[in-house]
C-alpha cells in the first residue's frame, strides 16, 4: 500500500468510526441534558472531567504520540526487538506515572476543585470534589490505552485504535441508565471510567497480533526512551498551556448563571463533531507518511501530502462551519432539546455554538499542521505557540467577560485563528513551499460556495418555517434537515469539478470494502 493510499485508506477508516463515536457522542450528550438540563449536576459533570483531563492531557494525549511514533517507527525499521522493548517501558513508565498522579489529585481534590470552580456554591462544589475523585481512575486506563493506540497509528493499523472512542461513549451511556438509578449521580462518574476501561481492552488483542506482549521492563537506559522523554518535555508544557487554558476557561465559566458551563461544554461538543471526523482524522492518517518523507528529505512527496491534505479538511469543515452558524439553533435543539433541556437553555447553547462555528475550521487545521512539527521531532515550536495563544487568550477572557458567555466564545474564536496563523507562518518560514497556491485556488472556489450553501440553507429557514409546526421536535427537525440538505447540495453544485469531489466520490465507493477488509483482518 503506498503512501497516499495508506493516509486515505486511514482518513477513511478513523473517519467512519468517528462518526459513529460521534453520534454515540451526541446521543450520550443528548441523554445527559434531558435528565439532567444545562443546570448545576451538568456543571459539576463537566467540571470534573478539568482535573482527569489536566492531568492525562498534559503528560499523555499528544505529547506522548507526536514523540513515540517517529522514535517508534526509527527503532522498528532497524530493530523490531527494539521497538518491543521499547513500547513496553513506555507503557510500564506512563501508568506508573499516571496512577502516581491520580493518587495525589484524589487527595487534594478539595482544593484542586475549588481552584478550577470558584464560582460554585458548597453543594455544587461538593459533588464536583466526588465525581473529580472517581474519574481520575479513568486516566490510568487512557494512559495504557494510548501507548498502544501509538502502536497501532504507527503500524497503521486503525480499526481497533478508532473503535476505542465508540466504546467510551457506549461505556458512559451504560454507566447513566445502569449505575445512576442504583448510585446515584456518582454513578455517571463510574460510567467514565467503564468507558476507559473498555477503551483500552479493545485494542489488547489488536497489539497483542502485531506480537507485542507486556513485560516489566522499566529501565531508562533502553533504546529510544531518553530521545523521546526529550521531545514530550516541550509538547508537555504547550500541552499544560492548553489545558490551564481550559480550566481558566471553566473558571470564567462558573463564575456566570448557573448551566453555563454545562451550555458551553456542549456547545464545544457539537462543535467538535466535524473537526473531529473530518480535521482529526486525516491529521493522524497522515502523520506517520509525512514523518515518513521528512525523515528521508522527499520534500516534494511531503508538499503533495500536505496540500492535499489541507484541502480536503477545508473543502468538508468551511461549509459545515458556516451551516453550523446559520442553524445553530436548529441543531441545538434536535440534538439535545428534551426532558428537561428547556428552550432557555437550547438559546444559551445555541448563542455560544454560532460562536464556536467561527472557529471550526481553524480547529480542524491546527492538528495537520501541529503534526507536521512533530513529524520533523520538533515539539518545541508548537509548545511555544501553544503557550502564546493561551495568553492571549487570557487576556481576551479579561477583555470580553462582561459580554457573558459571548465574551468566552469571542476569546475562542481570536485565540484559534492566532494560533493556525502563527504555525502556517513558521512552518512555511522553515520548509518554504507548502502548496500554497493550490490551497488557494481550492479556497477561492471553496469560500464562495461555503457562503453560498449558507445563503440558501438561510433562505430555506424562512421557507419552510411557516409549513411546519415550530413548536414541535418533528417541524424544528423537518426545518433544520430540509435547510441544510439544500445547503450541502448549493456546495456540492458549485465545487463538483474540484478534485475533492472525486476523493469524496472515491472514500465513499470504498468505505464498505475497506471496512469490511479491516473487520475480518483484525
């Protein structure tokens, strides 16, 4: 399989079980706001995750695979005892250092939760202390689950590696309709960590076939760990940048109405689904062929990759950017609106997700584009950038947090477009051309139809309203999917000759084969 097959067949493979983890995704949000409202146990749900997520995010998520995959794919290709000896440190090293960590965030939770949510009252902040403590179990699992999500990417083998998030999400669906009628709301706690543990036994025997097999080595001294313990340390401290921005962020959020972290966490939810499917997936399909061709200086093969690349995360994520601005409030509400979910809180979320849209498509760009930094074992320029953007970030949440929750979003918004910016610029800086001007000629046809697709899709809100019965989920659902099926059709009508549409043409034509294939090859 060549190169450009591989990052498509991967893109196609991540991308079809992102869907499905997304949609899992959206219904585990959907079920969680109408039993519970964007009101205080939402709060205290999301503000949990801030310590867990902290913690694994900061030493883990990133760091660990921008720095284990070139190491890993160096040692293999000269020693594949090597690269096993090497896997299995890593594997003993990070668990180790992550129950470590979990051991004493349990027993300072008090004060941890207090600095992350001092707007909470006592009993807010009581629950989020015990939810807090039961899920910093779950990141003793991701961590383990990670090492061997990085074999598997760096293998390219994805099927086990993107079917792990599908079973998190069913893993916290268990825990709301199993453990919280005989727990209690503890009980959506140890439905996070179910999903953790189950995101990491689904890729046991996928690792275990690739003839990894664990062992108690611990030793610095083995291949490959001092060389990759040097790359994480600056991808550790951009990482530790994002994470204070978000817990930051949370602050700001609880010192607001009650329910605005709960609106704003699931604002970045929705948001998050096509960045995730389309901008995530291809990133980490084509990381391994871009460390690939750097490490054997085929610039020309890189530039082709990467161009490609960033015109196909534009040509799906800028029209559904702008979809999603126009039918926020739609989507918003068929996606979560029942039980107790009112329509003050479908306008809440809705408000911050127009803002959230704005920033979709520098979302889904920056992991390409951090990646190419790591493929180079350059982690120290993203972390730089990283901690710039969190800064400025800051001080736009200072600026704009009298505007409320619109404040927090127009921060959002300012920050990722400083952040895409300055890594283009660096990058281009450092490798020279990038496919620059095909990514804007892709553009130029690209940005007329996006804006297009969202006119007409605006046009059709005001058609169809007064046939349907707005007050209903069926007239909002029948409104919101007739407005955008117009949309994406304007889209595809202006840009059919692009290339893009042929790669569409051809992930769908293969997507059931190769699915299939992966099926009955893992």
């Amino acid at each position: 399989m060549n190169g450009r097959l591989s990052v498509t067949s991967g893109a196609i493979i991540i991308a079809l079980f992102s869907v499905l983890s997304r949609l899992l995704g959206l219904l585990r949000d959907r079920l969680l706001a109408s039993n519970f409202g964007a009101g205080s146990v939402l709060d205290s749900y999301y503000a949990a995750f801030k310590i867990p997520d902290f913690i694994f995010n900061t030493l883990v998520l990133g760091a660990l695979a921008s720095a284990f995959i070139p190491v890993f794919i160096r040692l293999r290709k000269n020693s594949q005892p090597e690269a096993e000896s090497y896997t299995q440190t890593m594997f003993n090293l990070v668990t180790g250092i992550l129950a470590v960590c979990a051991v004493v965030a349990i027993i300072f939770a008090p004060q941890l939760v207090a600095l992350i949510a001092p707007g909470f009252d006592p009993e807010r902040l009581q629950l989020t202390i015990s939810l807090t403590r039961v899920m910093l179990l779950a990141t003793i699992f991701f961590g383990a689950s990670n090492i061997l999500a990085s074999v598997l990417q760096a293998e390219r083998k994805f099927f086990a590696y993107s079917l792990a998030p599908v079973l998190y999400n069913g893993g916290i669906i268990i825990g709301l309709y199993t453990l919280v009628p005989v727990m209690g709301t503890i009980g959506l706690a140890w439905g996070v960590v179910l999903g953790s543990a189950l995101h990491f036994l689904v890729q046991v025997p996928a690792v275990r076939k690739l003839g990894f097999s664990w062992s108690k080595n611990f030793s610095l001294k083995v291949s490959g760990i001092k060389e990759t313990l040097k790359l994480i340390g600056p991808r550790t401290i951009g990482l530790a940048a994002s994470q204070l921005e978000q817990v930051i962020t949370a602050g700001f959020a609880t010192s607001l109405a009650v329910g605005s972290l709960a609106a704003f966490t699931l604002a970045v939810n929705l948001q998050s689904f096509p960045i995730n499917v389309f901008g995530v997936s291809l990133a980490i399909a084509a990381f391994p062929v871009f460390s690939q061709a750097l490490a054997v200086n085929n610039n020309g093969e890189f530039t082709a990759h990467f161009k490609d690349s960033v015109r196909r995360i534009v040509f799906f994520v800028l029209p559904l950017a702008v979809l999603f601005l126009v039918l926020r409030a739609q989507i918003v509400r068929v996606t979560l609106g029942s039980g107790v979910f009112d329509w003050g809180d479908t306008i809440r979320t809705a408000d911050i997700l127009g803002y959230l849209s704005l920033a979709m498509l520098a979302d889904a760009l920056v992991p390409l584009v951090a990646r190419v930094f790591y493929a180079l074992s350059d982690t120290r320029t993203p972390a730089l950038v990283a901690v710039g953007t969190v800064v400025v970030n800051v001080i736009l949440l200072i600026v704009f947090h009298p505007l409320g929750l619109a404040g927090i979003g127009l921060a959002y918004v300012f920050s990722r477009a400083l952040s895409l910016s300055t890594l283009v610029a660096l990058l281009g800086k450092r490798l020279g051309d990038l496919g620059g001007e095909q990514i804007l000629q892709g553009l130029g046809r690209m940005l007329p139809a996006a804006l297009l697709s969202g006119l007409s899709a605006y046009l059709m809100l005001r058609v169809i309203a007064p046939l349907v019965d707005m007050h209903t989920f069926l007239g909002i659902f029948i409104q919101g999917t007739v407005s955008g099926v117009v949309g994406v059709i304007i889209y595809l009508l202006v840009t059919w000759n692009l290339p893009e549409v042929n790669f569409v043409k051809r992930w769908l034509a293969s997507s059931w084969t190769l699915t299939s294939k992966l099926w009955i090859r893992n």
